[in-house]
C-alpha cells in the first residue's frame, strides 16, 4: 500500500520561498517511490519579495506563499489550515529561506523564532499522531519549536547556525552532506540539503537518504 506524504512549501524560489531544486528532488524520489504525495502551504503573504537575478528586495512587491508554492506543485497546493495530519503517514518539509521567512520568523529572529501557527498546528498534529517527519536545510531549524526541548536535528556544520539552532532549545549534530540524522523518538529525520551541497547531484543525495528513511519509519 503507497505511504502517503504531505510536502510542505514554504513558496518558490530559495531566497524568498521553498528551495525549488530540493522541493523537486523530494517530489521525484517520492514518486519514484511509488508514494501518493499531497503538497500543502499556508495561505499567507510572504515575508518579502526576492530578485533572484540581483538578490536585491523587491520593494513594494507582495507574493502569496500558497500561490507560489502552486508554481512548483504544478497548480496541485492546499491550503496547509485545511489539512489533517491524519490522513497522511508522513511529512516532508524542503528548505530554502521561506523556511525561515514565511514558516517561522528565524531569519530575523534567529533562536527566539516563532512559527506560522497553521503550520505549527499542523506539524504538532502529526507529531502528536506519531508520524514521521522529514526537515531538510533550514528547516530543522524549527525543531524545538515543533517536536521540543532536546529534539535532535542537523542544519550540516554551520558553526553560527547550529549555536541557534540550540539556543532555540534542540540538540544539534554536524552531518555531512550526504548523510541524515535520525530522531528516533520524535521519528525526525533531517539532513543539510543545500546547507552544505555545492551543486545539485550533492543535494540530492542526502534528499534522497532523507526520503527513503521517512517512508521506511512511516
């Protein structure tokens, strides 16, 4: 029977949104996996609007995150306050700087973040029903906030980074690029994703991990 799999995105585009090269890897080796996969995002405004061709703040311009999301999802996004963590086995959230933009605050408020409260409703109720989740990137950098203190998580080997990260109240491991760290307890995995790749095959690889792991705990 096919696990089924919410993949949460945070937008499109890696300065402002989900990180569109790992959103893709985790869709593709979900499919190839043979899961049945959900895309959800939260129906809010972005924090900011990001030229990716100069980096510069777009000002003046505003982008809905859901819209967005719609962008990589190929138009198939929910809105993430509908949802029922119930009715999937396992989540998967990619990284990029929505993450810590739109998900959560952590960009601006590093270990004092809060997040998106439909979304941290969401991310609760599937922790609460047991179900494996998977954070890559940047995303693990709200651990704390959704599985508590203690719960251990990688961002790779940002020395800066992961001081936060534990500031926040989660245990930190370095992890290499092509590698995974496992939460037993909280059925958590995590992986650096383009924390630490220099290139999309070295991202994948550790997308990868981190997908086989999740749909084998789910």
């Amino acid at each position: 029977m096919s696990k089924k799999v919410a993949v949460v995105l945070a937008g499109c585009g890696v300065y402002d949104g989900a990180e569109i090269h790992e959103a893709v890897i985790t869709l593709l080796r979900l499919d190839q996996a043979g899961a049945e996969v959900t895309c959800l995002a939260p129906n809010i405004e972005q924090m900011h609007v990001v030229n990716h061709l100069t980096g510069d703040v777009a000002e003046g311009e505003s982008r809905n995150v859901m819209v967005e999301a719609a962008r990589i999802a190929r138009g198939a996004v929910a809105d993430i306050a509908s949802a029922k963590a119930t009715d999937f086995d396992a989540v998967v959230v990619p990284g990029g700087f929505g993450a810590a933009k739109n998900l959560s605050d952590f960009a601006v408020a590093g270990p004092e973040l809060s997040v998106n409260p439909d979304f941290l409703s969401f991310m609760q109720a599937a922790k609460d029903a047991g179900k494996v989740v998977g954070l890559m990137c940047i995303a693990p950098a709200m651990t704390a906030k959704i599985f508590g203190e203690g719960a251990l998580c990688t961002i790779g080997s940002d020395a800066d980074t992961a001081a936060a990260v534990e500031a926040s109240g989660a245990k930190h491991q370095n992890c290499a690029v092509d590698a995974i760290v496992v939460d037993v307890e909280n059925k958590l995995v995590t992986t650096p994703a383009y924390m630490l790749a220099g290139g999309i095959a070295e991202a994948a690889s550790g997308i990868n991990a981190l997908v086989d792991k999740v749909l084998e705990l789910a």
